[in-house]
C-alpha cells in the first residue's frame, strides 16, 4: 500500500515537472516571437529554482525510472 502510495506521488511530481517546463518554454517563445521587441528572458530565483529542479528530475526520472 505504502509503495504504491509513494509511486504515484512520484509520478504526479514528474507530471508536475514537465508541465513547469513546457510553462517555461512558452512563456520564453512568446517573448522572443510575439512580442515586436523581445525583452531579455528574466527569470526570478524561484522559478529559476523550481525549473531547474524539473529538468533535474526529468533527466533521473529518464535515466532512472519512476518507480522504487
């Protein structure tokens, strides 16, 4: 029950990791093709914490697997 419990919260996290990255991607491709003068790509420390905590997990998640 407890495996399995743990399994699918791992598996939500990855869920959670990969939309924060495709969130990231859109919001840096709307700056640099529809704005008419692209700023530079700013990012706070937090989201540029929790980004890359997401492509750190994507990456062992690839290489790992999800599951225990």
């Amino acid at each position: 029950m407890g495996l399995i419990l743990i399994n699918k919260l791992l598996i939500f996290l990855v869920w959670i990791s990969i939309f924060n990255i495709v969130k990231e991607l859109i919001l840096f491709l709307v700056n640099l093709l529809v704005t008419e003068q692209p700023e530079p790509w700013k990012i706070s420390d937090k989201r540029g914490l929790l980004l890359a905590f997401a492509v750190s997990y994507i990456m062992l998640s690839l290489f790992n697997g999800v599951t225990i």
